[in-house]
C-alpha cells in the first residue's frame, strides 16, 4: 500500500511513525514533512499541501492509494473533494463538511440547527460594531470572542470586562490581528468546567471514538498566560467518564455525523470535538476537523489496530468491518518544546542536541517517542529549529500509572536541549486523581 500524508507538524509526524507500523504500507510520502518525519517517511518537500492539482498530480504519478490530509488548511482548500473526482481515496472531510472548523460562525450556527449542546452566541461583521457592542452590554462576564476564520488555534479570546471586550473587537475588525479570519467574530457567554478533546473516526456513516485527551493551550503553568496551539497533552482524560463519552456519543457526535448527512457534506475521517464539562455534562467548545495537535501524540500511539487499514476504511466506507476500535491499557503524556518567545515573536535555526538518546524507529523506544514539529536539516546536516513548537516528546506507561508516565516524559525532556527552549512543568497533573 502506497500512503501518502500531508503536512509537516507532530501530528504528521505522529501519524507517519503509526502507520510505518503497518506491515501493509510498502511506500509512505509526507509533504512537505520535517527533519524528524524525514526518518519515517520520503519528503516530497516541493510539494504544497494546499494544492490540489500537484497532489493529484502525485498521487496518479505515483499510483497512490490513500491520501491522508493532516492540516486543516488544506480540506478547507478543497483538496479532499478534488481527490474524491479522481477516485484516490482521501482521509478527510470535503470542503462544505471542513467549514465546521474554517468558520466558526457556520459551525455555531450547524449547532443551533441540530440542537446540539453549547454555549449562548452571536455573530457580527465589521459594518455591525454597534449591534456587537448593545450585545456585549447585556453579557455576563467573563465572555469569549472567537475569530471566525482559521487563526492556527490562537483565535480565541477570553475577555474580563464589557471594555476588554471593546479593546479586542477593535483589535480584530480595525487592527486587523487574526487578518481575513477576523472579517466575522463569534461572541459567546463563557462556559465554566473544564476541557477535553474527543475524536471519533468515521466514514460518514459508521464511528467509534478515540481515547479522550485534554489538551494544555495557554502557555505557562496553572493555564495562565497567552493561548497557543497547545503545549502538551495527556489521555486517557478521567473528567470523561464513561458516562459522559456516552452523552457526547448520543447528543453530540451523532446528531453531528447525522447533520452532516442531512446536508449533504461528506465526511470521511477524524472528527475532533473539543467539549466543556460540568455537573457531569458536555458542551461544544468548538469543532476540528482533523487530529488535534497536540492531543493526536498520545491518542494515536494507543490506538491498536492496523492503522493504514482503518484509515482507508473510512476513507472507503468500510468502517464497520474495524468496529469497535480497540486501544491499549495505557497512559500517554506529550510535552512540547517551544521556541523562547513563542507564540509570538521567536528565532529560529537553533541546533538541537541530544535527540540522539531517542532513535526513531518502527516502535516507541525506552517508553518515549520524539515527534517533530517544527525543524529542519541545516546545511551541515543539524537538526534545527524552524518554528515556534518545536518537538513533542512523548512517553507512553502502564495504565493508572499517570505519574510514572508523567516523569518519563519530563526525563526524556531533560535530555533535549536547543537554546531557548521552554516548555511547562506541569503537563498532565489535572490527570493525577487525588
């Protein structure tokens, strides 16, 4: 079997290292790839994901058998759907069904359609300031605005005050910080409890959820500080209960997939659902369309299986043949390794050392896999820094041993060194039961 993936983050490399597993994957390509996925899979590095004619181009010329589209940018550029036409089956939804994530106003809005649970909102537009600022008034604070567009997981602002809240409207619509993703924004009354990422693999018809993860977006200890793209995460998740998967399940994953049906949008691959709990009930936070990143490090290293062949099944509608998913009885803890300065300004081409220890091959080694996010090879052949999340490093340990896992990865850190490397200390602890 002939793979190829897109993309170049963790969660791409994550997704190569799974599926050189496969006994069945004869050739794997990822483009454009990373220094670090470089040692699972051949780098097509001209290769731009969001073009849809080059893939195709590619994957003909090169008799592909599965695409499997990481990003989001590229399904909501439509590249799912242009594979679709050439039957090359894709792992991903169409761009109609990739607008859950792409406009966030559109997947409000699919929500009130299909009463599915989440938070009050409005939308506005740039001409309709002095609507947003009558609602605003009526608010209860603390609220959240959201851009409406793709901002790389950094459009999401929780604001104190009603004149906070004026501050960063005029931040988005007049100084323009998330760009032409902030053209509409959401407001939405801010849901108490706390966070969890739920995935479910699906053809359109059939599913079966993932490990529940939760994910560590804001940048220092204790959730403090500027929101990210996330920086770290562990799973299993025990805030989702097995009763709480079971309403998720019910209210939420599948009105969603039936919804979809309904109108016509095809989805063939992971949905993500990132739920608010409470009083031991779930709300959408938001909808992704694609593996988390960082939440996909420690859910797809616990997913047994044949992962090349459950990819295809749902990019082929046959899901139902792999049912129900099978996961191993374990703990997995990722912790990321970021550039100083992120997640805004940061330098780059810092030479990394002591990935050595880590040797990537088919299977995790000494309990720990290094995923690459964010690095390239210099000119003399070094590991260096490209980006603002650098690496994931990733430990996998017994179930109920969350701590041990926990030490395991935060040991293998130790290990790791670049200049201006920053990490959290505290990944995982919301895990450990007390």
């Amino acid at each position: 079997m002939r793979i190829l993936v897109l993309g170049s983050g963790a969660r791409e490399h994550a997704i190569c290292w799974k599926l050189k597993q496969s006994p069945i994957v004869t050739q794997l390509y990822c483009a454009p790839g990373n220094a670090g996925i470089a040692q699972a899979a051949e780098l097509v590095s001209d290769l731009v994901a969001t073009d849809a004619k080059s893939v195709i181009g590619f994957a003909l010329r090169e008799r592909i058998d599965l695409v499997v589209i990481g990003p989001e940018t590229p399904l909501a550029a439509g590249v799912a759907d242009m594979l679709d036409e050439e039957h090359v089956p894709v792992f991903g939804p169409h761009r109609n069904a990739a607008i859950l994530e792409a406009s966030k106003a559109f997947s409000k809005e699919f929500m009130h359609r299909h009463n599915i649970p989440t938070a009050r909102y409005a939308v506005f537009t740039a001409p309709e300031q002095l609507e947003a600022r009558t609602f605003l008034r009526h608010l209860n604070y603390p609220a959240v605005i959201k851009a409406d567009g793709l901002a790389a997981g950094k459009g999401v602002i929780i604001v104190e005050t009603e004149a906070e809240a004026i501050d960063t409207m005029d931040d988005i619509f007049s100084r323009r910080i998330f760009g032409e993703a902030g053209t509409r924004i959401v407001i939405e009354e801010f849901m108490e409890g706390e966070e969890a990422s739920v995935f479910a693999l699906t053809d359109g018809i059939d599913y079966d959820t993932l490990i529940p993860a939760q994910d560590h977006k804001r940048l220092l200890d204790g959730d403090r500080g500027k929101n990210t793209g996330g920086m770290g995460a562990y799973a299993p998740a025990p805030i989702v209960t097995p009763a709480i998967l079971e309403q998720i399940r019910r209210e939420i994953i599948e009105p969603t997939l039936r919804g979809l049906r309904e109108e016509n949008r095809p989805y063939k691959g992971l949905l993500y659902v990132g739920v608010m709990i409470k009083n031991g009930r779930a709300r959408v936070v938001e909808y992704n369309v694609r593996f988390g990143d960082p939440e996909a490090q420690v859910v797809i290293p616990l997913l047994q299986g044949d992962f090349a062949e459950i990819l295809l099944a749902c990019a082929t509608g046959r899901l139902k043949e792999h049912l129900p998913l099978k996961h191993f009885d374990a703990t997995a803890v990722t912790i990321v390794m970021a550039s100083q300065g992120y997640p805004e300004s940061y330098e780059t081409g810092k030479m990394i050392e002591g990935l050595d220890h880590f040797n990537q091959q088919r299977e995790i080694e000494h309990g720990v896999a290094v995923f690459h996010a964010a690095t390239k090879l210099d000119e003399l052949g070094h590991i260096v820094t490209s980006g603002g999340r650098v690496l994931s490093v990733t430990a996998i340990g017994y179930a109920d041993e969350l701590q041990q896992t926990i030490t395991t990865a935060y040991n293998a850190v130790h290990e790791i060194s670049f200049d201006g490397a920053y990490y959290r200390a505290d990944i995982g602890h919301k895990g450990i039961k007390a």
